[in-house]
C-alpha cells in the first residue's frame, strides 16, 4: 500500500515530523536530492540547479550546495526575491552564497550542455496559475534537452489536482518529499512527474498521520479472487446480465460480455435493444444472446451491467428502470449514467436503492451527473469523485489518465496502470464488463471496482510491454490480456 495524503496534511506532517528527526527537512530533502543525483550522474558533469521564491527553491539550494562540493559544476539559477524567500531557504541561499559560487538570473546564452536539470522553482506551495513571466521560465526549462529532476512536485503542476496550472514543467523524474501528493497521479501529473522517487525524510508518516488514500499498485489486489476449488462449477462464479446493444451499438454489449465471461463470471447473458442483433455471436458462442426485456425474467443472474451501447430510447430507459429496482449488483456504464443525469426520478432511485451500485463514468459522463462541466470534474478529479459517491452511495470509478476509485464511503485510491493504448472507443465497456465479472464472483463493490481497473490498465501495459500499441490497441486485445494479468494476481490454489 502506497499512502497518498492532501497538501494540507504534508504541511501538518511536516511540522510534526521537524521535531521527530531533530534537523531541519530542508537539508534532508537536499541530501536526498543530491544522493540521488550522485549515483545517477558521474561526478563533474555540469547541472543546472533552478530555484524559485518558497522552500521548494530552498530544497534546490541545498542540494546545489552539496553537489558543489560532491565535485558537480553548478550553475544556479535563483529566480526568488533574498528578502522575502521564507526562513529556512534563506538559510539555504545564505549557505550557497558562503560557498563563493554566483546567483544565475538569466540562463547563459547560448544555453550550456547540462547533464541534468534540478527543478526547484513549485512545490506544493503553487496557489495560482503562472503568470506569463513564469510560463516562460518554465517553457524555457522545458526547452532544454537535459532531463528534469523536479523536487516535490514539477513545477507548475498542481499537487493537489494534478492540472497545469498554465504551464508545467516535464519531468523525467520527481523526487517528492514525505508523501505521495494525489496531483502527481493522475490527470496531467503522470506525463509532467516522470517516475517518482519517494523521499521520506527519515519520517514514517504513516504512523504520524492517516493518508487520505492510496496509490493502487497489483500488490492490493493481488488475492482478492481466492482460487478456485477443483470441485467447482458455474453457479460459483455469477451469473452476469449486460443490457445495452442498441442499434448501431451492439459491439459494445458484445465487448462488455466478452470481457464479463473471458474475467471469470460463470455466465454471461446480453439483453439486447437492438430488434435485429445477431441471437449469437460467432466469436465467442459461450455468450447466451436475448432481448433485452428477457433478462428480467431470468431467476439466475446475479448481478447486471447496463450501459453499453444501451442508447436512450425509451426501451432504454424502461431497462434502466427495471435494473434499478432490482436488488442485484449493477454496474452503471455509458448511457446509463446520462440517463440518470437527465431524468431526475432515475437518479432518485440510484440514490435510494440498497444492492450494490458501481458507476463507471469517464470524465464527461461525471460531470452530466453533477452538473458540472467536464472541465470542471478534470480540474479537481478527487472532489468530483468524492462528490458523485456522497450523492448517489454507490462506489464508482472516475476513468482518465490516473483512474479514480472511490468507495460509496468516501475511501479511494488512485490506479497506476494503464497508457494512452486505452484511449479508444469499446475499452470503457470492456472495463465495465471486467467489473460486472467480478461482482458475479463475490467480491464486494469497492474491491471489484479496484481490481478491475487495475487490470485493465495493466492488460494494457502488458501489451505494450510486448510490443503491441500503445497505438492501436483495441479494447478486444485487452480482453485477453486482462485474464492473463488476473491470472498472476490470484491466489494460487
Ligand atoms: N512540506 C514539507 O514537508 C517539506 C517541504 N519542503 C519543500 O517546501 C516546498 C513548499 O514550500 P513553500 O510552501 O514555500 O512553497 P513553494 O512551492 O516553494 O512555492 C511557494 C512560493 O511561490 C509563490 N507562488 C505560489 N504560486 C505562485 C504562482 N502561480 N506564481 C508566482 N508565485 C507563486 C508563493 O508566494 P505567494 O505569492 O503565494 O506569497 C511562495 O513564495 C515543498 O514543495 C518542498 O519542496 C522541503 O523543504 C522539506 C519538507
Ligand atoms: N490515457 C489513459 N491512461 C489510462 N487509462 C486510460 C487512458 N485513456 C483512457 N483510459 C481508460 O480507458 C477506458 C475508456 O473508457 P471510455 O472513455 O468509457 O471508453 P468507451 O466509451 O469508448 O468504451 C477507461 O477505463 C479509462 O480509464
Ligand atoms: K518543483
């Protein structure tokens, strides 16, 4: 389990954590800094150090000092006020004025060969998006072609969110301090973080304060499927119902069903819309092929998905209806949720209903159901998360770079698989498909909800790690490779 806290609960770990290791944090995130830069980066090589006006600028400071002296050619570049820089980077500025070495405020011209940029100008104290001056620090640190180092957080990258706030830097890597920051997980933050070194600081947070969430990682759900006993049959594993198809939209009902059966569940029927869908699909026979309105007269289902390619005609609607009523496990996917945010009586009875309840919206369906624009949800990710669970009490998933899982009471963690191969049409049916499978084998909304996230997005990176996409890839080949991923995740028997 990797802790994810809030800006605000870094600030109060910070100051818990100045009088547990007894020196200033700022010179142990320097230390770290400059450790880490000492065994990446042969010695003497020539590094830009890039210091802004807070204590992120400090942390820069400190660790350009010690690599000076480790035997690194610096060149600081300070674009901070000395008289309001707050104490302890005063402290820092002071000591690297002892060291002799010049204050940069202008990059050298034409722009050396730097082996390495630190970035220190935005931590976790940016409040406010760049002005154009300090856009154009950033683009101009972006245009040089050594790689970043960004401390806490890259510069211009809002901690909390994970939005640019007007420009970011991009990291090849980011050494953040005492805890992750959910910024640097989802949205814009996996492209402009890099890969995250994690630098405590000599504290264990974790038994200073509660993280406010985590970062999902195969090891949290690894298990949570129990193997399979030899003395098994289907009926152990759920019955699944889709109900989508539409005309037009029938392959989404169909990659919805491929992916519920290929998953685990023990069986798996479509409740078409669409009056002239195909009564088999040819690829995958296993799958029991019916109207729509048939599903509700089948006593074995164990839980539903409803959305894929489903439409929003009134046979839609009346599924809808019918599936909320029902005391199953739903997965609520697609036009399912657009229906509920535009007709008030069905988001009623999402909000009263007892089963269990996981929505699966990308972004733009979030914001139909809060009435927000899509802007709006990307802006602030978790709190639309947050609110869509207080609203409605279902557990859901906020899809996106950064996938957001959240439980109907408000505990959430952040996927860390998945790449841009998952940016194409059909693979938010497959997701749904995944989790409907998995509510058929008993695992509980949340932890459903997580595992199959994980899965997809890893599915995804499996391919890619085997040379497939990430351009291209369809939401079919995820299938496959999401079974194969669960395999290696489940308790071996
Ligand atoms: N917490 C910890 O445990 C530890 C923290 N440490 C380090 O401290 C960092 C946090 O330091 P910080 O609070 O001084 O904020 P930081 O990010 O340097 O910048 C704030 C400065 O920028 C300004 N400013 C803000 N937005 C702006 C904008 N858009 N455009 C222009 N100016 C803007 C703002 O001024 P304002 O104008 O708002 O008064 C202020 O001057 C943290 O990320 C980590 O690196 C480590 O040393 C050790 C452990
Ligand atoms: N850049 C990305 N990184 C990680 N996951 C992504 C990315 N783009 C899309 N995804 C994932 O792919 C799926 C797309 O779902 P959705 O937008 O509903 O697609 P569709 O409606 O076409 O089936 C979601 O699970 C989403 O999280
Ligand atoms: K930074």
């Amino acid at each position: 389990m990797t802790a994810v806290y809030h800006v605000e609960q870094i600030r109060t770990l910070e100051s818990m954590g100045a009088t547990q290791v007894g020196q200033p944090l700022m010179q142990l995130a320097g230390q770290a800094v400059a450790d880490w830069v000492r065994s990446h980066v042969p010695t003497g090589q020539r590094i830009l150090c890039v210091a802004g006006q807070g204590n992120n600028g400090g942390d820069a400071l400190v660790a350009a000092r010690l690599l000076k002296q480790a035997g690194y050619q610096i060149d600081m570049l300070f674009l901070g006020q000395v008289a309001t820089l707050p104490p302890d980077a005063q402290r820092a500025w002071q000591d690297w004025q002892a060291t002799g070495q010049p204050c940069l405020t202008a990059l050298p011209s034409p722009a050396p060969s730097y082996r390495i940029v630190i970035d220190g100008l935005f931590g976790i104290g940016l409040n406010r998006p760049l002005d154009a001056g300090w856009m154009a620090w950033v683009d101009q640190l972006n245009l040089l072609a050594a790689p970043k180092l960004a401390l806490d957080v890259p510069s211009g990258l809002c901690a909390k969110t994970g939005a640019v706030l007007g420009r970011a830097v991009h990291a090849k890597w980011t050494m953040t301090f005492i805890g992750l920051k959910p910024g640097l997980l989802t949205h814009d933050g996996p492209d402009h973080a890099g890969e995250i070194i994690m630098a405590p600081l000599g504290l264990d947070a974790h038994t200073l304060l509660a993280p406010a969430g985590r970062a999902l990682h195969g090891a949290d759900v690894a298990g949570l499927l129990a193997p399979r006993l030899r003395n098994s049959h289907k009926g152990l594993f759920g019955s699944v119902g889709v109900i989508g198809g539409a005309a037009g939209m029938v392959g989404a009902a169909l990659l919805a069903g491929r992916a519920a059966l290929k998953l685990g569940a023990g069986r798996v029927t479509l409740g078409l819309l669409d009056p002239d869908a195909p009564r088999v699909d040819h690829l995958q026979p296993e799958l029991m092929l019916r109207h729509a309105e048939d599903l509700f007269h089948l006593a074995h289902l164990t839980c539903l998905a409803v959305g894929p390619g489903l439409g929003k005609s009134a046979d839609a609607v009346h599924a809808l209806d019918l599936a909320l009523r029902t005391p199953l496990p739903l997965v609520l996917d697609a036009d399912a949720l657009n229906l509920i945010a535009d007709k008030p009586d069905l988001a009623n009875q999402l909000a009263t209903r007892q089963g269990t309840t996981v929505l699966t919206p990308h972004p733009a369906e979030a914001g139909r159901l809060l009435g927000w624009q899509t802007a709006a949800v990307q802006a602030d990710r978790l709190q639309a998360a947050t609110a869509l669970a207080e609203h409605f009490g279902a557990d859901l998933v906020l899809k996106g770079c950064g996938s957001i899982c959240m439980s109907c009471q408000g505990e959430w963690c952040i996927n860390t698989s998945g790449n841009p191969g998952l940016a194409s049409g059909g693979q938010g049916d497959v997701l749904a498909g995944v989790v409907a499978a998995l509510l058929g084998q008993g695992l509980s909304g949340f932890d459903a909800v997580q595992l199959a996230v994980y899965l997809h997005g890893a599915a995804a990176d499996k391919l890619v790690t085997e040379g497939l996409g990430p351009v291209g890839l369809t939401a079919s080949e995820i299938i496959d490779a999401a079974r194969a991923v669960l395999r290696g995740l489940t308790k071996r028997g």
